[in-house]
C-alpha cells in the first residue's frame, strides 16, 4: 500500500542470491540510474545502501509514481548488468518489498536500519565508513547527492548529532507489522488511518473542486518540518501564549489543510491544537489563509 507523500523502506536483491553489484562501476551506475528517474518521476530519496546481492531504498513517494520509478530503475539496470557481464532472465527476485513507514520516529529507526546494514554484515566497523550508502554524502558533502541530505540533518537535529549517532550508537532492530494490505513500519492503527487516508485521497482527486495545481498531498512531517526550518523555531516548544506563536499557529494549521489535506477534526487531534475548540479552527484558518495568500508564499509552495 502506498499514496502520495506517504515514506517507504524498499528492498530487492538478486534472483538466487546472486552478486547483482559485482564492482565498483556497477554500483556507480546503478545509483546514476536512480538519480535521473528520482529527478524525472518526482520521487525523494531519503536514504540508500548497496550490498553485494541486494540493495535498500528509503523514499518518499512524493508524487505518488514510486511503483514507477522502482520498475524504471530494476528494468534498466538488469539490462545494463545482462549487458556488462551477461546471462539470461530476470535479475532481481521479484517484485520490490515496500515496507510503509509511519511518523519521524520509525523514519530514524528505519534510516538508521537502512545504514547500519554493512556494519551488520562486518563489511564496516561504523556507518560512516561504508561507501556505497548515503552515509558517504552526508559526510563528505558531495555537491550532488542523491539523498535530500538537509532533510536527514534537520531530522537529527543537526549534522554533528547525525553522524555521532551513526558512529557511536547502537545497531537497530525493527519489527514490521502485517496484514491483508501490506507492510508497516509502525502500528496497526496508523495502517487503518493511512489506507482511509489514501482512500479519500483518491475520491477527492475525482471530485471537479479538486484544486487543479495540486497534484499530491504532502506528509504531515514534511509541513511542519519546512515551516520549523523556516521561521527556526520548533512546535513542541511553544505555548502558543505571545501573538507571534499564535499567527505561526494558524499558518500551520492553513498548511496542514491546504498540503497535507488534513480536516478540522483531524488537526483538533495534534497537540497544537488541543487546547482549542473544533469550531474556532475555521476561523484561524481563514484568517492565516488571508494573510498568507496575500504575501503569495502559500501560491509560491504549492507551484513547487
């Protein structure tokens, strides 16, 4: 199961446990590959690891073409490796495996799953010393990398306590919840929230009041980290007492609509908005939305 926004753990290896990254070169085209279809099909890259026989994806499937871009991506590099060292048939085992990952939280186990891999393999003694990883670029500060580095350093709080968590904590375990619609990295209740949430997703795209420049909604994570990062405050540190925390209140509450498509009962239930009544949200809303479509910012995000 997947929808627009939502961040997945995606895993595929060789058909037969075979050594689908023989060398160095191969590994190189495969990440190119995955740059050019990320940029072009609109899907973030969060994380990577390449193994010898299989490899990981941490991806944000912004605009819902994530199924896509892992066809695109398979499919072209088993011609290239069919190509390079020969062989006949399918090269990986399968379809992909997608693992849906819930909130903040199980997205660092899951980032941090997805990096420790080589150490757990013995191929590294510490996260930061495997190459073939995102690991590399974070560190090393390429000048194009793959992964959306500056989300991961805002996710840890900064650079300097990522890559200290990476060399000195400990290895993660995760446990994947099952059933009748897929893999969740999380709890069963977020799996019902999040097919309902996909479903009317679905309806309201169909619907002809549908907002015609918005092709996806985005995550709930993503909107308050891109207002946090804007204005360098974080919402678990507000009272919401002085007026500046009550207007930067209402934008979140204007943006959780307007590009995460949440509903007012929804809102109600973060703990932003818990200290306020359900029918004062349409009020704060309309004002926020006032204000902010006046300055042209909401008009600049929602073209991105």
């Amino acid at each position: 199961m997947t929808f627009p926004g939502a961040f997945h753990h995606v895993m595929n290896r060789g058909i037969g446990g075979e050594n689908i990254f023989p060398d160095d070169a191969a590994k190189r085209a495969f990440l190119k590959i995955i740059a050019e279809s990320k940029k072009s099909l609109g899907v973030r890259v969060i994380g990577y690891c390449i193994m010898s026989n299989h490899f990981h994806l941490l991806l944000e499937n912004q605009s819902g073409r994530m199924s896509e871009l892992m066809k695109r991506v398979n499919g072209t590099y088993g011609i290239y490796f069919r190509h390079r060292f020969g062989g006949r048939g399918y090269l990986f085992q399968g379809r992909f495996k997608s693992t849906l990952i819930q909130d903040d939280s199980y997205l660092k186990m899951a980032i941090l799953y997805l990096l420790q891999n080589p150490v757990r393999a013995g191929l590294s003694s510490t996260v930061a010393e495997y190459p073939w990883s995102s690991a590399a670029e974070i560190v090393e500060e390429v000048k194009q990398p793959i992964t959306d580095v500056a989300f991961l350093h805002d996710l840890w709080g900064g650079k300097k306590t990522m890559i200290h968590e990476f060399v000195h904590g400990d290895l993660v375990s995760i446990k994947i919840y099952k059933n009748k619609y897929g893999d969740l990295l999380g709890d069963e209740e977020h799996m019902e929230k999040a097919l309902a949430r996909r479903e009317r997703r679905v309806k309201e795209r169909s619907s002809e009041r549908r907002r015609q420049d918005d092709e996806y909604f985005e995550p709930i994570a993503k909107v308050y980290w891109e207002l946090e990062k804007r204005y360098g405050q974080k919402f678990d540190k507000m009272d919401f007492v002085t007026f500046k925390e009550k207007r930067l209140r209402g934008e979140l509450l204007m943006r959780l609509k307007e590009l995460a498509g949440l509903t007012y009962r929804q809102v109600a239930q973060l703990d932003e908005f818990r200290d306020l009544k359900l029918q004062s949200l349409g009020k704060l809303y309309l004002d926020a939305k006032r204000r902010i479509m006046g300055s042209g910012r909401l008009e600049e995000k929602v073209m991105k």
